[in-house]
C-alpha cells in the first residue's frame, strides 16, 4: 500500500472517530437529567424566562434540529454559547482561547523535561545492564511512574510548598520571576510519571537494539564502543521511540486536568472540571471535542511519520 492510500484511509478514520465523538457528547448531554435552564435561572425560575431562556439556546427545537445546528455550527467555528449563570450567552470560545496555550506550554514543558532526564538514564542503565546503578535507577522510576499523579501532587505541595516554602504551590504565568518559579513545581510534578516511562521504554529499546546481529558484527570489527552506540545503538532506537512519544503528547494534554486543577492553572482541564461543576454544558461539549480532535490529530500525524519512516507499517 502506497503512503498516500495509507494517509488517505486514517485520514478517513479519524474524521469517523471525530463525528463519533461529536454524536456521543451531544447525545449525553441532551440525555442528562439536569435542566440547564433551571440551573442557570436556580430560584428565580419562572415559566416565561425559562420558555425565553429555551428559545436563546435554540432548545425548544427538535432534537434533530438541535443536532443539525450543532453540526452547522462546528463547521463555522462555532463551539456554542456558555449556559453557566457566571458566563451566559459568552462565546465559549473566548472562555477556552486563553487556556489552549496554557495547556499546550504545561504540557511542552513536561515533554521536553521527561525526555532530557528520561532518556539519558534509561541509556546509562542499559549500557550498565544488571549493575546497581541499573537496579536502583530503575527502581526509582518505577516509582515515579507507578504513583498516581493524584497522590504526588498533594504531598509535594505539602512538603515542598507549604513546610519548607520552597515554592509556590498555585498560580501559573505570573511576571518576572514568581511566574518562573510558579511553574516549576508543576511541570516537574507532570514530568515525574513521563521521565519513569520514558527511562523504563528507553532502556528496553536500547538492550533490544544491542543483542541484534549487527551489532555484534560491529564489535567484531573492533568498532570502538563510542561508535557503536551513536551510529548504530541510538540511531536504531529512534523509530520505536518515536512510536511511543506521539501518543504521550495526546496523552500531555488530556492528563492536564489533575495538574491545573490542584495548582489552579487557568487551562484547559482547569476550565473543563469548572463547567462541570456548573453544569456548563456547552463548555464541557467543547472542551471534550477539543481535547478528541487533538488526541485524534496527533495520532494520525503519528501514525503518518512512522508510516514515511518504516513502510511495513502501511501494511
């Protein structure tokens, strides 16, 4: 199969995936029990606002109708308008455009920081395979990957922040320095399960890469170890790792909402888990498609650059 019919038939699918997804949550939210209506008017209710209020939001139409809009207005740019009582009638839009680069730079950081740490120590414990420096660092990853970033946030604010006030334990983007050091704790704390991933993932590819034949070959030659490792052992292990960094960089921003929402960063998940608990319906459906595209998105550019790379996989 040709990369073009292979870019073709994912691109395909991930619109299919994405009308999917659309479907489902405008469904779940039409079907849930909570009258948006009544939560924006709550004590005030009355039956002539609330018939007014309906016909605003376009939810006096047939469900079809509703649906047909939805689509309409997705195609124009058009995520809806806020029914939260805070925000309602905002665009929602301009309630999420200043949170998308928050998001997108939290999860840069913590990508960027996870590989420069992750990837050297997985290197080193594979080259000192079976040492204890292999045992301990290893060890120590798996810690950090296998703790729940919902039980590392707390204690490190904990300890860090609030006994030893180290750092600021909220804020994000403040000037100047504070805004350096606001988000240093974050990102680092985001990085902490990545850098364990990345080291364990790593140190795998590079033993798989250094028991094939050629390497041995190489030895054989008397290729010093240096060139061997950079020619050939690194150079080897860039295709699988590429595998695995796509889909973590969807996973960077869908995994955001425990992040903001103990440090109070003004992102993506930090505006989601609020319209939740204000029932903002038109947020929460656009936030949900708006994190769906990006996950989809990434994983088809993904799937594309591993195809260009490796042509088996258009098999």
């Amino acid at each position: 199969m040709n990369l073009l019919a292979f870019s073709v038939r994912r691109f395909l699918a991930m619109i299919l995936i994405l009308w999917v997804v659309l479907t489902l949550v405008f469904a779940l939210a039409r079907l849930s029990p909570y009258d948006p209506v009544v939560q924006i008017m709550q004590q005030h209710y009355n039956v002539a606002e609330a018939n007014r209020i309906r016909h605003q939001f376009g939810l006096d139409q047939p469900m079809w109708k509703q649906y047909l809009n939805y689509i309409a207005g997705l195609l124009h740019g058009n995520l809806g308008k806020s029914e939260s009582q805070q925000t309602l009638g905002q665009p929602v839009w301009d309630l999420l455009k200043h949170g998308v680069p928050v998001t997108l730079r939290l999860g840069l950081y913590a990508l960027l920081l996870s590989l420069i740490i992750g990837l050297p120590i997985g290197l080193i414990s594979a080259l000192k395979q079976n040492s204890i420096l292999d045992h301990g660092s290893q060890s120590i990853m798996m810690v950090f990957y296998a703790v729940p970033t919902f039980v590392l946030v707390p204690l490190a604010q904990l300890v860090i922040g609030a006994q030893l006030g180290w750092l600021p334990v909220t804020g994000w983007g403040a000037p100047g320095l504070l805004g350096f050091k606001e988000e240093i704790l974050p990102v680092t704390l985001f990085a902490a399960g990545l850098t364990g991933y990345f080291a364990k993932s790593y140190r795998s590819f590079v033993l798989e890469v250094l028991s094939q034949d050629y390497i041995r070959t190489a030895r054989a030659k008397g290729l010093k170890q240096s060139a061997i490792l950079i020619v050939h052992a690194v150079k080897n292990t860039l295709l699988p790792l590429a595998s695995i960094v796509g889909p973590t960089v969807a996973y960077l921003i869908t995994g955001a909402f425990i992040i903001e929402t103990f440090f109070g960063i003004p992102g993506i998940g930090y505006i989601t888990v609020e319209s939740i608990f204000n029932s903002d319906y038109a947020v929460i459906e656009a936030t949900t498609l708006l994190l769906a595209a990006f996950v989809v998105v990434i994983n088809f550019l993904t799937d594309i650059v591993y195809a260009m790379v490796d042509p088996r996989v258009r098999l």
